[in-house]
C-alpha cells in the first residue's frame, strides 16, 4: 500500500473525472438575440491562453505530465491531450475514409450574456480569453462555423472526455440491446455478469443503472476520499485487480430501484461490465465497428483501461475535436449518418427525455439515460464532463457546440459561463437555415 500522500496523488486525478454535473450553470435568461456577420470558420491555434502562469512554466512551456501529475493543473494541458500515452489504453479504429466537413464562409455572429453582467454582451474571442478552453468548436449540419485552439493544442491532439464518455456508454448498450446481446434493459446485471451475482449492484436492473438510480449508496463528493475514490483504487492502481471487484464494494441499498435519482459513477461503470460481458469484446472495438467508422472519424480514439483490461466506462474516453463534433451531429440528426440508422431512434429517444427532471436531480439538468436533458423542453441535451469537457446538441437546428478545457477544480463555476455561450450559439443560429 503507498504511504497515504501518494495515494492521495494517485487517486485523486481519477476520482475528479467522474464528475460531470458541475458543468451547468443557471442561465436560463442568459442569452438574447445576435446580430449577423461572418465568422471564422478555419481551425485557429493559440500557442497561449489565458492565466498561462497557472498551466505553463517561466518559459512558456506546458510541462509534460506523469501518472503522478496529469491531473494537477499544472500539468494538465499536456495530461489532458495524452492521456492515453500516460495510462493503458485501448484503441478505437478510425474508418480508411472520414467524412468531410464543409467550412463556413458566412454566418451569424454569435455574443452571450450572462445574468451578473446585465446588458454587456462578450463575442467567441472574449470568451476564450476569459475561459481556459484548449478546444472549441461549432457546426451546423455537415458545416463547421468555428474551431479554434488555445495553449499549444491542435487538430491532432486526442482530447479527453472525462464522463462525455458515459454518454457513449448508454449508446452502445443500446446497440447491444438492439443486437440482440442484452435481452432487455429490464435484467439485472447479475445475468450477464456472474461475478456481481448475490450483489446489490448485480440484483439492479441495467434500466435503472441508465438513469442513475440504482438506489446503492455511492458517494461522489470528489474529495479524494470518497467512493468514486475507492473505486478507482480498485480500477487503476498498478497493483489493482479492476473488473467487478471494483464496484461489488459497493453494497449497502438505500433506496429501491428506480425510485431516487443519485449521480454515481459506479452506474456507468457497472454498464460497462455488462456491456463488455454481452458483446464478449473489447468496447473500443465495438465501439470502432459500430459508431467510430460509420462516422467517419478522421482519426483513432482511445478509451483508457483498468487491471483487467475493461474500459474505465464512466469516464477517459479520449478524441479529437472534429470527431466529438462528428459523434454530437450523429446525435443531432437523430441517430443517423446519411439515410443510415446508426442508433435506434427510439432508443436515442430514450436516452435524451427526462427520466428524472431537474427538480428530482437537484440540478439544472433533468436525466435521461447518461445524457442531460436541458429545461428548455426544447429537445436539446449535453454530454458532460469535468473540469470543461461539453458536447452540446439541439437536434432541433442540427447544431452542435465541442468544449474541451483544463478548468482548475472539479466544482468550477466556469461551466456556467460555458452554457451562456451555448445559448447565444442558439440565439444567433435561430434565424439561419438549418
């Protein structure tokens, strides 16, 4: 056993990437209506960014990240776009061709507002002078309107996606479920993974596992000492066996299934071990054959792995920006590429309505199945991950916004500042053609 200050450094970077809920913000009234201009639509790099004392060293260097240190703020702007260089990982294979993106040569300009700043309005170049973001991008159906880079990071860098990645795992179970390898969402997990049998977590149907409301108590406070903690010890460190043992710890209910909505990262995870067990592969390549390629992913992706070879599902899934935004549009032209079905429609139904609205979840969000459902009522949804980490998409407009950053804490506020931007992409876009 390390001594406890290493443990500490060990677990903590792990612990915090479970969380995806800090991301909100309160900005219901955040937006209002844009002017038209052009906008820049080719990639733009900023060696820099801002408040570079906190992410780069005397000489402007970002310092290269360890095991030890990726999380650190410090080192994260290198951590975060090579996790997968730091940790073992499984690759997700790109497709001989990638789809094509079309760039705009006109388009609304796009300002938000936020609520403590009354009328003043800021455009994308405030907002990244403002917001520690290493990646941003906009599109509109097969048309990118805006990419642009900060500290050092490019078009080829593997971005990581902390608990985006749980939304990537509800689409696969739902492939699963369609492909007839998990017979219904209604099963407990016992049935297809024995080693969880006897379990509360195995006694949990897959349905309830979705939706974050298992009724096991899992604490996730990101303290360092808390259960998404725990897990991870169990997962990550080099000794640690990973598979089912790390979350059969978990076994005290509290609540019966279904009835109390708890975000738990151990959930996710939990999906995982069934997917993996009723697929009888690797997700990565699952995921390879069955999303990756038929998008049209220009480059490969990455999901990080424990001691056992599963991938860490709640978390660590690793790309680059245009194909998050290819994964987003996905999304947004409900589930299809082309005239392809790549997802079930109705299972992308089910994952992006409010199983548990934002009054049940105490959150800004409401909850379908590992996606957030925003209040609006208007269709639109997000991925989420800590310390920055968005995909959002209005499938109503075919529009979707890309954010990756280095935010310095789990719990920053900045994601409030994130989802203004959002509205006033939606703002300026209203009156466009979709």
């Amino acid at each position: 056993m390390p001594p406890a200050s290493l443990r500490f450094l060990l677990l903590l970077p792990l612990a915090l990437a479970g969380c995806s809920e800090m991301q909100s913000g309160h900005m219901s009234q955040a937006a209002l209506p844009a002017a038209s201009i052009a906008a820049p639509a080719e990639p733009h790099f900023n060696p820099g960014g801002p408040d570079m004392a906190r992410y780069a060293d005397a000489s402007g260097q970002f310092p290269p990240a360890s095991r030890r240190t990726w999380w650190q703020t410090s080192h994260s702007v290198d951590g975060f776009s090579r996790l997968d260089q730091i940790l073992s990982a499984n690759t997700v294979r790109k497709p001989e061709t990638p789809s094509p993106w079309r760039r705009a040569t006109g388009g609304p300009t796009i300002t938000y507002a936020m609520q403590q700043t009354g009328s003043r309005r800021f455009s994308i170049d405030e907002y990244l002078a403002r917001n520690p973001a290493t990646g941003l991008l906009i599109a509109q159906g097969d048309t990118i309107h805006v990419e642009r880079y900060q500290y050092g990071r490019t078009d080829t860098h593997r971005l990581t996606s902390f608990s985006m990645a749980k939304t990537v795992t509800a689409l696969l179970v739902g492939l699963a479920v369609a492909d007839g390898a998990i017979a219904s969402i209604d099963d407990p997990a016992e049935r297809y993974v024995p080693d969880l049998k006897d379990s509360e977590y195995g006694r949990t149907p897959i349905r309830h596992l979705l939706t974050m409301s298992s009724g096991v108590r899992f604490d996730e406070d990101y303290s360092g000492r808390d259960d998404v903690s725990r897990m991870v010890t169990a997962m990550m460190l080099p000794q640690s066996p990973g598979g089912p043992a790390a979350v059969r710890q978990f076994n005290q209910r509290i609540a019966p299934p279904g009835q109390r909505w708890s975000y738990a990262s151990a959930e996710t995870q939990v999906l995982g071990l069934v997917l993996r067990a009723a697929i009888k592969r690797p997700i990565a390549e699952y995921l390879s054959e069955r999303i990756w390629q038929p998008i049209g992913a220009e480059s490969d992706a990455s999901w990080i792995v424990d001691g056992s070879g599963q991938e860490a599902t709640f978390a660590y899934f690793n790309a680059v920006l245009r194909d998050y935004a290819r994964l987003g549009m996905l999304l947004a032209n409900g589930g299809k590429v082309d005239e392809r079905q790549v997802i079930p429609a109705d299972w992308l139904r089910e994952m992006t309505r409010p199983h548990f609205t934002s009054t049940q979840t105490g959150r800004w969000f409401g909850y379908g199945f590992q996606t957030w459902i925003f209040p609006d009522n208007d269709g639109s949804f997000a991925l989420l991950g800590v310390r920055g980490q968005a995909i959002y998409v209005d499938p109503a407009r075919r529009l979707v916004m890309v954010h990756t950053a280095v935010r310095p804490q789990a719990r920053d506020p900045g994601g409030a500042e994130t989802t203004a931007l959002w509205r006033g992409v939606k703002a300026a876009f209203a009156r466009q053609p979709g």
